[in-house]
C-alpha cells in the first residue's frame, strides 16, 4: 500500500492509539494489519513520514507532552514500528 491511501489525520490517530495500546493503555485495539501496511507505507514515503511525525509531535506539544515522552514516541514510531514491522 501507498502512503497516499491516509490522510496525516488518520495516520497519526492510528499511530497514538498503537502507541498507546503498546504502552499498556486500555480502550484501543489497533488492527495489526492496518499498522503494518502504515508502517510499510510510511517506510517507502520518508517525505509522509516526515509530516506525519511533524503533525504528531504538534498534536502532543498541544497535549502537553514534555519533551522526554515526545523523543520515547519518535523511538517508537522509528525503531519499533518502522523498524520492526515493516521491516519484518
């Protein structure tokens, strides 16, 4: 799949409730399927990736993220699940 097939708003919904579910969060349950196609999709589009982690990382500054649980949520989203899932 295509990064083009999401929008930056749905991305980044899917992408805070993975993070959240994988931090132990209840409430969400994110389709794997649906994750890693993003993740394959952001993998092959640095640019969308790019604006999506500029998007999220807004969204948290708004939410008042300090700065310590933003660069945890960019190690996630580059180790964890670019890197571990698309890659996979």
């Amino acid at each position: 799949m295509k990064a083009e097939y999401w929008t930056v708003a749905e991305a980044v919904e899917l992408l805070t409730e993975a993070l959240w579910a994988d931090l132990g969060g209840i409430g969400v349950d994110p389709d794997p399927v649906t994750l890693e196609a993003l993740a394959r999709a952001l993998e092959l589009a640095p640019e969308m990736l790019e604006l999506v982690w500029k998007t999220w990382e807004s969204e948290m500054i708004f939410a008042e993220w300090p700065q310590a649980r933003r660069d945890e949520a960019q190690y996630w989203l580059d180790a964890v699940l670019i890197g571990g899932i698309a890659v996979s």
